[in-house]
C-alpha cells in the first residue's frame, strides 16, 4: 500500500544507475548526492530510486545555469 502512495506521489521511479544513465553522469556521482541529500530519493526495499520529477528539475537547473552564463 505505501508503495502504491509513493509512486502516485513520485510519478515514474528511475534505479540510481538509470538516473546516472538519463543525466550523463556516473554512479558513484548520483549515489553521493543521494547520500548527501543533495537530491531527493526514495528506498524501496533494498533499492533506492529518484523520482522522474527530481531528474527534471535538475536538468532544469543546469540548463538555466548555461543559459546565465
């Protein structure tokens, strides 16, 4: 049931390693921030997933940041 509720919240959930796929970076990177807080996550289980919605946003910010510059 709680599964259910976090996926209607989060939208589509990517695996850390398809989100370091979709953003261009490497594992280790994306698994940092996670750690870090720096990007939002959720533990399934034994699996941590980003929720679509954060890889946009962070799209989002780095393509803003370029734009400034």
């Amino acid at each position: 049931m709680m599964e259910k509720l976090v996926l209607d919240a989060c939208g589509k959930l990517f695996s850390m390693r398809q989100a370091a796929d979709i953003l261009g970076i490497r594992y280790q990177t994306i698994r940092r921030w996670t750690t870090e807080g720096s990007i939002d996550s959720v533990k399934l289980g034994r699996r941590r997933l980003v929720a679509e919605s954060t890889l946009k946003r962070l799209v989002a910010e780095v393509w803003q940041q370029r734009r400034v510059v």
